[in-house]
C-alpha cells in the first residue's frame, strides 16, 4: 500500500466504525456521504494549507468529525434503557419490589424465629443464613423488571405519536391509582392540576410528645436497668396482706435487656434527631421503620424464647418475700401472668406490625417528602 | 477556575447555537449544496459548524420533509446534493418569522 493510500486507509476505518453502529438499511447510504465529505474536506484543507495530503491532515479532519460513536449517535433517534416515558412506571415497579422485599423479609424472619431455638441471638443468625438465597431472588427479580421496562421502552409508540402516547399515560395513571398514593401521572398537556396531591401532615412533628417519648424512654431504660425488682404486681392475700411481687424473671437481664436497651437508645436518638430537624425526613422515616422493626422481633422473641415472666430470688428477697408467697407467686400468681403477657404479646405484634407495614407502603408510595416546620400546636 | 467559566461559557453558547442552527441551514438551501459546500457556505457568513453536527442533521430535515436529496456523480466523486423542499420553504418562512419576533422579544429583555 503506498503512502497516499495508508492515510485515506484511516478514512475507511473511521467510516467502518461509524457504519457498524448504523441500522443495516441505511448504513452504506450514510457512509458514502461520509466518505465523500471526508475526501472533499481533505482536498479543499490541501489546497488552502498548500500542501500535500498526510496522514496528518487527515487525522486532525477525523478528529474535527468527531469519535465514530458520537457521529453515528447523531444519525440515530436518542435511545435510552428506560427512558423519560417509562421511568414513572420504572420508579412504580421499584416501590411494588421494595415492598414486596420487606414482606419477604418479615416471613424470613417469621420462619426463622419458629424453626430457631429461644434465644434472640440465634433467631438472628438463622435469618442472617437466610440472607444470600434471598439475595439471589431479588437480584433476578430486578433483572426481570429492567428487562421487561427495557422492552416496553422499545415498543412503545414515539414521541410525534400523540394519541397512543395520551393513552398510555390514561393506562399509567389508573394502575398508580390502585397502588400508590403519588399524584396521577400527567397525560402530556391535559393533566389537571386539582388531582395534585394533598401536603402531608404526618412530616409534622409536635415537640411536646417527641420531649416526651424521650423521657418515658430514659424513664423505662432507668427502670429496667436500675430498678428492675420494682417491676412488679401487688398481690394481697389475707395471710400476708399486700405484698409486691417481682415480674421480671432470671434469664430477663441476660436474654432481653441489652436488646430493649438498644431498641430504647435508637428511639431516644431518632426522636433527638427528629426533634433537631424540625420535622421528619425520608432517612428519619427509614430509621423509624428500621428500629419498629427491630421492636417488633424483640416482641417475638418474647413470645418464643426464655420467659420473660418469673420469680426471681434476688427480687424476691429485696421485698422480703416469704417462701409461702414465693410459692404462691411461682405456681399461681406468675404462670397466670406470663399467658396474659404473652397474650398482650400477640396482640402488639400484630397491631405493631401492621403499623409497620402500613408505615412501609406509605413511604414508598410517596413523592419527595416535604419537610415542613413544627407544628404550631407545638 | 478560568477553565471552569470558559467550559461553561462554551456549553451554553453551544446550546444558543443548537437553537438556530436549522433555520440557518435552511435558509442557505434555496439552491442544491452537498454536505462540505454547505459548511464552507456557511462559514463564509460567519456560522460555524460541525460537520459532524451538520450532516446528520441534514439527513433529520430530509426525513422530516423539509430537504430533498439525490445523488450526482461530479468530476471524479459521488455526492449527495440537497435543497429545500416546498414543505421547508413553509416552514421556513414562519420560523424567519418567529425569529424576527424573538428578536425583538429578546432586545426588550436583554
């Protein structure tokens, strides 16, 4: 190949990586145009520099046409993954997932605590086991829901189609209207802005109860740690009068405080910073899920592990307990008690619980949160 | 930070000029050009451009209707001629018309 011919070479490469790009039906089309206005460019630049042709010449006109994917990108519609139409149903099918996730999470965890011995601490590993096989399920999920967006992407009608776009939208906003709580998505230029939807209230926050959920809980966590003996029922008997009887049994300090601690010690902070911000945040409501959620497996825990409700010695003999009413207490008194708190037990689980869930779906179904101020009532 | 404000400079000019690049274009197309003939046309007026911006736009406005094109083989090369087609002669003359109002919009504003 003689000089001449290896710099019009770069020429023909440069117009092959554009062309691979290209659509088949229009490739050759584009790249003889290319050509051509590649061998016109260099000429005239020839002849204006009064010089001969080279290989430098025609890299800097290569370089002035731009990267090969950026020219063939120009000849092409702008194509997307999931583009501005589809990505309203995208973030939609993300908020069904995500929830989806956390119901799968929470019979994870249901399951785990059933199959698992008592204590909290194995609960949590069984479910931690549970971890890389739900993991791969969630993985190929998301995989799926891209696919099929991306698909839709691409046959969807274009943008000049009007009609087909208005009722695509239509479709969008009945299905958002069954799922989600966010506004209606607009059809193009007919939206209405009266379904625009309402402020929030619930971002709100009222000082006073934050300051006082603060002080209950420091009041419950210098209770439990300090005066756990004084956690305790008054039973009076005409053969001893009225006695106190300690509630909280052997294996409580052991298996359940540091955890209630924890649980109280997040809450504290959380409402701090709450209380700090003003109002609630998308990060602050996530947290509030979060230690709900951890509430909530404390409670189960409760349910199916050492029992909460005992005699304990050390109690007992700080209020002077006889071993008449020690006897009393362990084999009417207490037992009786213990199938009452589990009872209560079930029932918060379950109203905490659809709390939680109810709680899940509202943030994922939101817009933007906005934070607004402290409320006036204060 | 000089570089910073010249980059950002060079980006929103680049958006001002994206804005007129068709109605100038078209306006040059009464009579057949090929896509290099077009540029050094243009150039020689003052509008600079790419031609990696230009010729697939002149592919856009033919799609569209605006432009026609064919084929000539002239001395020893084959290039594509085009010119304005009596649906972009239309539109041109309503969007000089809108830019004339924009003109004058804009020298109110500015």
């Amino acid at each position: 190949m003689t000089r001449k011919q290896d710099y019009k070479d770069l020429f023909f490469r440069y117009i092959d990586s554009v062309g691979r790009q290209l659509p088949k039906k229009r490739r050759d089309d584009i790249q003889e145009e290319i050509l051509s206005n590649l061998e016109d460019t260099l000429e005239d630049r020839a002849q204006t520099e009064n010089r001969e042709p080279d290989e430098e010449m025609v890299v800097e006109i290569l370089k002035e046409f731009g990267p090969p994917e950026k020219l063939a990108a120009a000849y092409l519609p702008q194509q997307y993954l999931i583009g501005p139409r589809i990505y309203p149903a995208f973030l939609m099918a993300m908020q069904i997932f995500l929830v989806i996730v956390v119901l799968q999470i929470l019979v994870a965890a249901v399951a785990s605590i059933s199959s698992s011995s008592s204590d909290l601490v194995d609960i949590v590993i069984s479910f931690g086991q549970a971890i890389p096989g739900f993991l791969a399920t969630v993985y190929s999920t998301l995989l799926s829901i891209i696919l099929v967006l991306a698909i839709l992407e691409r046959v969807l009608p274009q943008a000049d189609d009007e009609a087909k776009i208005e009722a695509w939208v239509k479709v969008q906003n009945l299905f958002s209207r069954f799922i989600s709580k966010t506004d209606e998505l607009p059809a193009s230029k007919h939206w209405n802005p009266r379904v625009l939807k309402q402020i929030e209230k619930e971002n709100l926050i009222s000082p006073r109860k934050l300051v006082l959920d603060i002080v209950l809980l420091f009041g419950l966590f210098s209770l439990f740690n300090i005066f756990p003996q004084w956690i305790s029922a008054l039973n009076h008997n005409p053969e001893w009068g009225w006695k106190f009887v300690p509630l909280l049994s052997s294996s409580f300090a052991a298996a359940y405080l540091p955890w209630l601690d924890l649980f109280w010690g997040l809450k504290i902070g959380l409402n701090a910073v709450v209380l700090r911000q003003g109002a609630w945040s998308q990060l602050t409501r996530w947290f509030q899920i979060g230690i709900k959620t951890l509430g909530i497996m404390i409670l189960v825990s409760f349910f199916r592990g050492s029992p909460v409700i005992g005699l304990n010695p050390d109690y007992a003999a700080f209020h002077g307990l006889s071993g008449d009413v020690q006897s009393f207490a362990k084999e009417s008194l207490l037992p009786g008690l213990s199938e009452l708190f589990r009872l209560i037990v079930i029932i918060n689980v379950v109203i905490h619980g659809l709390a939680w869930l109810r709680m899940v779906l509202g943030l994922t179904s939101q817009g933007a949160i906005i934070p607004l101020r402290v409320s006036k009532k204060g | 930070m000089m570089t910073e404000k010249q980059n950002q400079l060079d980006s929103l000019t680049l958006e001002l000029r994206r804005g007129v690049v068709i109605i100038a274009v078209l306006s040059q197309l009464d009579e057949e050009q090929y896509g290099y003939s077009l540029v050094k046309l243009m150039a020689s007026k003052g509008f600079e451009v790419d031609q990696g911006t230009l010729y697939p736009l002149l592919r856009r406005l033919e799609e569209k209707g605006l432009l026609q094109s064919e084929w000539r083989v002239e001395g020893s090369r084959p290039r594509r001629y085009y010119v304005i087609s009596p649906q972009g002669k239309e539109i041109l003359t309503a969007l000089k018309d809108e830019w004339d109002a924009l003109v004058q919009v804009m020298e109110g504003v500015l």
